[in-house]
C-alpha cells in the first residue's frame, strides 16, 4: 500500500502542517507515502527540508503554461463562465504522476486539489479519500463569483460525492456538509476524525530563550499571537484591544507576514508591541507566552493548528467562538484550557478582548489554572489516534479496490 498526498500548495497552513505530521506519522510506521503539489511554485522551501524524509518521492507540477492557465481561468469565471482550464492541465500532470505508482491510495486535501484529482481519478478509478478542510465551509457560505451560474456552482461542489471515502475534521463541518451532499450521509461512506499533531521542541537547556533574546523580564505577561497575515484573523482588532487594555508590564508578540503585517508594524508606536514575521519554529514564540490569542473571523476557521500547538506548550488561549475552538479548549467543562469570546469583529471584538485581556492580566491564579488544563486538553490530538484511524481506512479502501 502506498499513499499520495495531492496539495495544492506546501506552505504554512494548517491543513499543509498537518498533512506532513501524518506523513512523518505514516513514514514512522513503515508506510509509504509520496507528495503531490499542484502549485510546484508555491512551495516554503523550509517545509520541504524538514519534511523531505517522510516521502518516498515529492512531485512538483508547475510551468509557464500552467501559470497561464490560472490567470485565464480566473477570468473565465469573473465573466461567469464554468470552463476551468488550470484544473484540466493539472489533471493530465497529475495523471502521468500517479500511472507509475502501482494501485496508490490517493489522499487529497483542500478544495482545489480534490477538483483535479475527481478529474484525474475518473479514467484511473483508484480508492479516494479526501479530506474536508476549513475551506470548503467558506465556499459553501456565498457564491464566491457573482456571476457564476447555480448549476456551475452545484458542479463545483459536488465533486465531495466522487471520493470513495469523506473525512471531515469539526463536528461543525459533519453537521453541515453532510446535509449539502446527500450521499455523504452514509455511515460507511464518512468519518469524524480530528488533526493529530506532535508535540513541538522546548527550547534546549542553555540556548536563549524569545524572551532573553528579546530582553523580556520574567515577570512580564506576554500575549502572543500567530497567525496569517489576513485581516480576517483579527490582527487590527487584537492590537486595539491590547493598546486600549492598557496592561503594565506586558507585551504583545505577533508572529506572521504579509504586506498588509508589513503596513500594521510601520504604523506601529507602541514598543511593547513586537512584529517577529515569519516563525520557522511557533512553538518558540507559545513557549514565553502567558497567552496566546486567536481573534479570528475567518471563515474557513475549523480546528486551528494554533490552538493545537498552543495547548502543547502548556499556553492558555483566549480565542473566538469558531470551528471548533470551544471543544477544544474543553471550554464547556470543569477544565476550560482558555477562555472564549464571541466570534465578532470590529469594535465589539476589540472590546470583547479587551476585557478578557485585563481579566487575564489581573489573575496570575486563573492564568496558572488555564496553563495546569492545557495538557489534558491536548490529548484529543495525539498523532497516534488521528494516524491509526487513517491508516484503518487506507486498508480499507485499498482492499476494497482489490
């Protein structure tokens, strides 16, 4: 048995993180597997090092053709036309890919991948598992082309009934997309299983730690934040609220780039307020926190890998009501990991973080009690669990082809 992963991108999503934690899971237990990435040109280079090992074999696709094709694809759909050549190029590169594998397991991940492989997999008939990341909720919120007609619409999203097998991630996404496809309702044809992940390194015994390299007294409480450089992942929001909440002795520390991060820490006047950009290594920055937020009001948010790493460092987080974030902070329990506000945005979010920030801030007893939950908390994403479950349908699938 050998398993392809098809992505179409390798960078620092939360879907791409965990796709090389099950590969490195896999890889451990002497399956095979291989990588698929549909953007060949939209590859972190420091993902690929460190993950190079788990894969028997990586494949790039990308071309000038290729990027052509993206453009023209996008303009066919602004005008309202359904025709999508980008997925039809990719599909034939992917085809001649997967021929020289003998009987793979094809395991796709995010909405465009899975339309290439539903084309590619319709002459090739091998077992199919997809998936179901954040993504798809936020496709399904809105026609995302105005001028796309509903029956195009209903040919985009149908390809999740092609796949012979249907992981969703949140009980959210079971719930809601389950009623959209009427197919995906059969019990056999359907699992719930959560993302595993690794616990991260601790900073080792006589390295400096952030807050020594940043000459961060003991004593201070630091909020972190990492996150994509979105707008829609509260960035503007969380550096209102930690400036209006007026905290002694804090600091805020926001991991993330973009050019619109970029414009945020020009703008910023506050010394207190520290813009790290890109962190090869998270784990570090949750590592000298005393919180770590999410403010996000994004869509496609299901289950945060930030949530995850956060709990595995043993920091607390204060997060938005969305996915599944309540569930995973055991918020509803007798153990909460952190705390939750509403998922809102503007004045009201800066308002609800506000609050909760100075709440924080004045209980060093909460903060040690949040912390003391976080391990617990983390058990439901051992990577051993999430790694059996899918192996169990690699089998399955792979013996009911044969």
């Amino acid at each position: 048995m050998h398993i392809v992963f098809i992505l179409e991108t390798l960078t620092h999503g939360g879907a791409e993180i965990f796709v090389l934690g099950l590969a490195r899971a896999l890889s451990d237990a002497g399956i095979p597997v291989s990588l698929v990435v549909l953007r060949g040109n939209l590859v972190d280079s420091d993902l690929l090092t460190g993950a190079i090992s788990s894969f028997s074999r990586v494949h790039l696709i990308h071309s000038t053709v290729l990027s052509l094709s993206d453009k023209l694809t996008s303009l066919f759909r602004r005008l309202g036309l359904g025709y999508d050549l980008a997925t039809y190029l990719r599909s034939i590169q992917l085809k001649k890919i997967l021929i020289t594998y003998d009987k793979p397991v094809l395991h796709s991940h995010l909405f465009s991948s899975d339309k290439v492989v539903r084309r590619t997999n319709s002459s090739l008939k091998l077992p199919w598992l997809l998936t179901i990341h954040g993504d798809y909720l936020r496709f399904l919120s809105s026609f995302p082309y105005p001028f796309l007609s509903a029956s195009a619409y209903r040919r985009e999203i149908d390809l999740i009934d092609s796949a012979a097998h249907i992981v969703f991630i949140t009980s959210d996404q079971l719930q809601r997309l389950s009623s959209t496809f009427p197919s995906s309702r059969s019990s056999t044809r359907y699992s719930l299983i959560r993302n595993g992940a690794y616990p991260p390194d601790i900073t080792p015994p006589g390295s400096l730690s952030l807050r020594e390299r940043l000459s961060i007294p003991d004593d201070s409480f630091v909020v972190s934040f990492v996150a994509r450089g979105i707008r829609e992942k509260g960035w503007l929001e969380l550096i209102d609220a930690f400036n209006e909440s007026n905290l002694s002795n804090s600091w805020l520390l926001c991991a993330g780039t973009s050019s619109f991060v970029d414009s945020l820490s020009r703008r910023n006047q506050n010394p207190f307020i520290v813009f790290l950009g890109y962190q090869s290594d998270p784990s570090e920055v949750y590592q000298a926190s005393s919180v770590s937020v999410l403010p996000s009001y994004y869509k496609s948010e299901s289950l945060p890998t930030v949530v995850i790493e956060s709990l595995f460092c043993s920091t607390p987080v204060l997060a938005t009501s969305i996915g599944d974030v309540e569930w995973m902070l055991d918020i509803n329990t007798s153990h909460p990991a952190g705390l939750c506000v509403p998922a809102c945005e503007g004045s009201q979010l800066v308002s609800e973080l506000t609050a909760s920030l100075q709440a924080l801030h004045a209980s060093p007893t909460l903060l040690k009690t949040l912390s003391s939950n976080c391990l617990s908390a983390s058990e439901k994403f051992r990577m051993s669990d999430c790694v059996n479950a899918y192996v169990s349908l690699y089998n399955y699938l792979s013996s009911s082809r044969d």
